[in-house]
C-alpha cells in the first residue's frame, strides 16, 4: 500500500499529528507503535502547561526556526535546522518558538492524547 500527500494537510485535523492509533484502522497511517507529527508553530507560540506521557518516548528535530524545550532539570534550544532533543514520557516538559518554527516530533508507542 502506498500513500503520498502533505503532512502539514494530512495532521491539520489532530494538531499536526498524522499518523498513529488514532487514525482509522486500514488507513496506511493507523500505527500502534508510532506517531508522527509535522508542526508548524508561530514565533511565540507556547505551551503554557506542563505536560508528561509515562511509558512513551519522544524525539522532536527542528526542520527551521528556533525552538525551546523546557524540563524540569533541562532547557535544550533547537537552533540549527536538525537539532533534536530525545526525551522519555516520565520528563514533564512543556515548550516555546522563539521564531517560527517547524518541528517533525516522533513518538512511540502510540498511546494518544
């Protein structure tokens, strides 16, 4: 099975995310053990909430921009286009664009919202 498209489009309806359990099963994208998310975010733009996922693990790459991780014992700045930061679900972290930015995050497994 093959399937080609946008990513930004294809995750425009789950907050970038475009491919995990939460997509219909039969649909190339529907992943029990992956979730992929293309993003997009605004110079500015934050998440104000902290937030965790225990039992998952996280890589976020900058495609462009600059971008902030924030954890509680760490901040990591994607500054050049392919920096990442690597993190397991037990890290609470929330985050800010400094610029705006594209971030390509991977998640695993997928377990939702």
């Amino acid at each position: 099975m093959i399937e080609s498209g946008n990513a930004e489009q294809l995750g425009a309806e789950r907050r970038g995310w475009m491919l995990g359990h939460f997509l219909p099963e039969g649909s190339p994208r529907h992943s029990e053990a992956v979730e992929l998310k293309w993003a997009r975010h605004a110079a500015g733009e934050c998440r104000e909430a902290w937030t965790e996922k225990p039992g998952v693990f996280s890589i976020s790459i900058l495609v462009r921009g600059r971008f902030v991780l924030e954890f509680a014992e760490r901040r990591v700045e994607l500054a050049r286009e392919g920096d990442f930061a690597y993190w397991s679900g037990e890290e609470r972290h929330t985050w800010r664009a400094v610029e705006e930015s594209v971030i390509v995050t991977v998640r695993w497994p997928s377990v939702g919202e």
